[in-house]
C-alpha cells in the first residue's frame, strides 16, 4: 500500500505569536517550528500500516528550504521517503493544487492530512485534495483500519459516534485517537539523513485569498484573589467589575 501524508510546518504550540508588516504577516524571528500535531497522527497510522513490508510513507509538505527539518523529522520517525513542492504555501486553494497535482502523476492507496493545521486552522486543504483528485473524502476521523481495499472510519459526531466503510484510494483527516504520535530515536535521526528528500517545482495557481492583517486576542488580566471569608466583596467584583452577575 502506497501512503502519502501532507505535513504542515508549524509553530511550536509554545511560541509567542507576533506580527510585522503592519500586522500583515507572522513574524517568524526566533520561532521554533514543529510537524502539525494532527499530522503526527496521520504520520505515525502511516508508519503503523506500513510496518512489515505492508506498504511505504511518503511524506509530502509544500514550503520552501526552511521546512526542511521538519520533513527531516517525519523521516527520522519512519516514514521512508519524502518530498518537498518548493514553494511558500500561500493559501489553502494554492496548497491544495500543488499536493493534487503531484498525486495525479505519483497515486497513492491513502491520502492522510490532519483535521486541519495549528496555526491558520483553515481545515480545508484535506477536502480540496478530494475534490480536485475526485476521490473519497472523511474528515476528522478519531480511529481507521484498512483491510484489503477498504477502509473502516470511526469519526465522532454530536452525542455519538459514526462508523463508515469507504474504498481505496481515499483522503482522510485524522484527528486525535488514530495512533499516538511517534518520537524519533537516533537511529531514525542517522537513517533520515540518507532517505531521499526530492524537491519539485510548484506548478502556476492563483492565489485566491490574501491575508490583510491579524489581530491578537486581547492580554488577560491579572488574577484577583479575595479571601474565602469575603464574600460580600466577591460578589460585589462579580458584579461591578467582572458584570457577570
Ligand atoms: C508566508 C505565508 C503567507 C501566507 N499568506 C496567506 C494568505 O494571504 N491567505 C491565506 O489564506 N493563507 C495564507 N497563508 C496560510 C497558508 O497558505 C496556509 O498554511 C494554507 O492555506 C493551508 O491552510 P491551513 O493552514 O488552514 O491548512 P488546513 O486546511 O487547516 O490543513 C489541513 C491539513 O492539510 C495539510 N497541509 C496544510 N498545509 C500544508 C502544506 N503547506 N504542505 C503539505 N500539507 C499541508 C496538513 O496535513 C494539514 O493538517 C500564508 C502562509 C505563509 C507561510
């Protein structure tokens, strides 16, 4: 079986998030950049289906050079090959073309992306591979099997849970319960570096949004601690300052 996993590199989930270019663009001086934590996900079901001559990963992430030690890492924890389309992912439809259109010359049995990336949480790149490849789409999917041609997709859905089959090839979400995520040891560290990493042209797509500015959420204040005994004085803050109440 043939897997290719989309991976987004993104900020470390710690990161303080700033902004230049009059809040235009994400400033990414001093920022640590991570695989998608949804993507790991995908990455390590990937790794598991694969196992034991069942299949070879490929993963696929469009960026320029700088992504690079993140696509290094997928590959240090197992994935067997990967490829790089060299360009800055610009929008979600942008993003979307250049993965479909790879697949079209290169198919794949299973197509994993995350339910969405941590950083812009468009949630839209995995459905618009589907549409343009014209292929089977799930979205956050919480557990998947694949027995022969066929895969078997939990999802979960507003006060229970959704069981479906849908055959191969297909493009699935994964979301948390799909596999726990892999940590590289450093023999995957050494192996990464000789796996190969091929790094292809972007072909021409219109760019279909811009990105005018960001705005960051107001700062919290500071806690205001009132002795258990005052509670008079509580509610008092709970109605005059907090006006919950
Ligand atoms: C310099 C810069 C400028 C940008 N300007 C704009 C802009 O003007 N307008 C705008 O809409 N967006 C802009 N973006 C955001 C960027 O285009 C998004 O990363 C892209 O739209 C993907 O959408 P998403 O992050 O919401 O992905 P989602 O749809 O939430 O991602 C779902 C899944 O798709 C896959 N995926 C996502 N991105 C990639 C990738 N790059 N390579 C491989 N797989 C991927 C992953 O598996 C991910 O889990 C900019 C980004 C950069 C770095």
């Amino acid at each position: 079986m043939k897997i290719l996993v989309c991976i987004s590199n993104v900020p470390d989930t710690t990161s303080k998030i700033t902004f230049t270019n009059n809040n235009a663009s994400f400033n990414e001086n001093g920022i640590q950049f991570i695989i998608n934590p949804y993507d790991e996900i995908a990455l390590a079901k990937a790794i598991g289906l694969a196992a034991n001559g069942n299949g070879k990963v490929t993963v696929l992430n469009v960026g320029e050079v700088s992504t690079e030690p993140t696509i290094r890492k997928a590959l240090a924890c197992g994935a067997d090959e990967a490829v790089r389309i060299d360009a800055a992912p610009r929008d979600a439809w942008f993003v979307a073309n250049q993965i479909a259109d790879y697949v079209r010359t290169n198919p794949y049995d299973l197509i994993l992306t995350g339910r969405e990336s941590i950083d812009y949480n468009g949630a839209q790149v995995q459905s618009y591979v589907a549409e343009l490849l014209s292929l089977p789409s799930v979205a956050i999917a919480k557990k998947l099997d694949i027995t022969d041609n066929e895969a078997t997709i939990e999802r979960e859905i507003e006060g229970g849970k959704e069981v479906l089959t849908v055959n191969l090839p297909v493009v699935v979400g994964t979301a948390e319960g799909v596999a726990e995520p892999k940590i590289p040891n450093v023999r995957g560290i050494m192996d990464a570096r000789k796996k190969p990493l091929n790094v292809i042209p972007p072909i021409e797509v219109t760019q279909l949004s811009k990105i005018t500015s960001f705005e960051s959420p107001v700062p919290r204040g500071t806690v205001n601690l009132i002795d258990k005994e005052q509670v008079n004085q509580l509610v008092e803050l709970l109605h005059s300052e907090a006006k919950v109440i």
